[in-house]
C-alpha cells in the first residue's frame, strides 16, 4: 500500500503541473483578448449561467459589480485546466486518504505529510469557491502555491517512521494538524483574491480579471470561513500541548506565528469593514496573512522548538 500512495502523489504532481499550465494558459488567452478567438469561445457569461436565472442572477451581478466581462468566459483550454485541477486533487486526495489507511491517522504527522495536506487543500477550496464566484482566470495563483508545496514535497523524506512521543495522539493529531491544513488552504485562496485584488484596483483595469468586487467577496467569505478554523485550532493546540508539556502556551516559535498570524487576519475582518481601511490596504493584509501562514507552516525548519517534527 506504500507503494501506491507514492504512486498517486507523483501521478498527481505531474498533473498538478500540467494543470497549472493549462490554467496560466487560460488567463494568457483571456488576458490576450478571447474575441480574438472567433467562434472558438463562447459569450462571456456568468459563473451561474444555465443553473440559475430571474432575481438570482440580478442580485448577484448587482452585489459583485456589474456584468460580468472576460474574466467569465471561457477559452479552449478553460475545460481542461478545470478537469485536470480535479484529476490533481483527486490523486494527491487518494494518495492521503491511502496513506491515512496506513498509518491509522490523519496523514499529516511531519513536513512531507502536511506539506501533502496544504498543497490539496488549497486545490479543494479553490474547486469550491470557483464554483460560487467566477474566479478561474486568476486560478493559475492558488494552483501555483499549491503545486510549490507538493514540489518541495516531493524532495522530503517520504518513508513512514514511528512518531516521536508528543505527536502520538491520534484523535489530537487527526483533528488539531487537520484544522491547521483546511485553514491554511482557505487563506491561501484568499491570498490570491487579494494578489487579483492589488493587480485589478478600484478601477478595475483589466478586463480578464475577475472585479475588484468579486475578489473583495471572495477574499473576505474564505477569511470568514477560514478564521474560526484556525482560531479552533489554536485551542486544541494549546489543549495538546498542556497534555504532551505540562502547559498550555509556552511561546513557542510555531506558537508565537500562528498567534501573530490569528492577530492578522482578526485585524483583516476588522479593517475591511472600515472605511479608511477597505480596498488596497485590507488586501495588503492579506498577503501579509498569508506570508505569516507559510512561517507558521515552516516555522520548525528556521527556528528551534518543541514543533520540530518536519522528519529532517
């Protein structure tokens, strides 16, 4: 069974890879005029198009700005980057689920695991959210992290070894590092709405990306999803760590980033609703989030803590 987890995570890289590919090509073809394609791409049309009309439609083109323009239509690669996003997420999401079989836990125990575990949950909040919001010309962003993340996983040490005795809680683990890897992958989402956001501005320059509205919705509904995982799984965190040290916090460099990165995005929720605060400078915060996210992610390999658990 070890040898086919190994095999459905490299099966799964190269189509990571070759659905990256397809999606930056999408937004190249958008990006470069898709009416330059004739006949070949259909109307630009809303992400709901075909399954709901009437005031549906009507309030929700109100709510994200307007018509949408280029950034929703489709192009000849539009089919093919999405069916290979799913075939990715499918493999690396098979590989985990056979290696959880395995290890009879969440397959998430050092950094090549986890590494795994952020790569596919970015791609499944990704699938998720384009299908409520027209998002997949700016896919190639969310795609690309994810697929940083199995790349370098694929240079980590893959074999499966004893965890050391802190770790060896597996209702904790499954739950606490599991709530650690679906938040993570939502705010990566979010991340690259407010990449979109910061490239697009108020002004919304580019026909080909989604409207500052849709990617200020987007952004906000995945931190509103995402924050309160991340905040539960500070807690379990701290209620492992009084069972595995005898204490509750102990400012730990994976502790301090994660509460710095909780700090982040609280601060986000707040300023996005204030005026001075909305637009640019909200976005700004989520990139900073997210850059916290990955030295809490990576914390263990840059500074010496209890967290050090990454298998090198």
């Amino acid at each position: 069974m070890e040898t086919l987890t190994q095999a459905l995570f490299a099966a799964g890289t190269i189509v990571l890879a070759i659905a990256f590919a397809a999606n930056v090509g999408h937004a190249v073809l958008l990006a470069n005029g898709r009416r330059a394609f004739g006949s070949i791409l259909a109307p630009a049309q809303p992400a709901w198009a075909g399954v709901a009309t009437g005031s549906f439609v009507e309030a929700r083109t109100a709510a994200l700005g307007g018509d949408p323009g280029d950034y929703a239509a489709p192009s000849p690669l539009s089919t093919s980057a999405r069916w290979l996003t799913i075939a990715a997420f499918l493999l690396l999401a098979g590989s985990m689920l056979v290696r959880a079989a395995i290890v009879g836990r969440g397959p998430w125990g050092n950094l090549f695991e986890f590494s795994v575990a952020f790569g596919t949950s970015i791609l499944a909040t990704y699938l998720v959210l384009s299908r409520r919001y027209p998002i997949r010309s700016i896919a190639f962003i969310p795609i690309a992290v994810s697929l940083g993340l199995v790349l370098y996983a694929s240079s980590l040490p893959a074999e499966i070894k004893p965890l050391v005795p802190a770790l060896q809680n597996a209702p904790l683990l499954t739950i606490h590092v599991g709530m650690a890897m679906l938040s993570y992958g939502i705010f990566a989402t979010s991340f690259a709405a407010g990449v979109g956001y910061l490239i697009q501005g108020k002004a919304d320059r580019f026909a080909w990306l989604p409207s500052h509205r849709v990617l200020d919705q987007v952004a906000y509904r995945a931190v509103i999803i995402g924050f309160p995982i991340f905040a539960t799984m500070i807690i379990l965190g701290s209620w492992w760590a009084s069972i595995a040290w005898s204490r509750y916090w102990g400012w730990d460099p994976k502790e301090t980033a994660a509460l710095v990165t909780w700090l982040v995005y609280a601060i986000y929720l707040h300023a996005r609703n204030q005026r001075a605060w909305a637009g640019r400078p909200a976005a700004l915060l989520l990139v900073v989030g997210f850059g916290m996210v990955l030295v809490t992610y990576s914390g263990s390999l840059w500074f010496n803590g209890l967290h050090a658990y990454s298998g090198l």
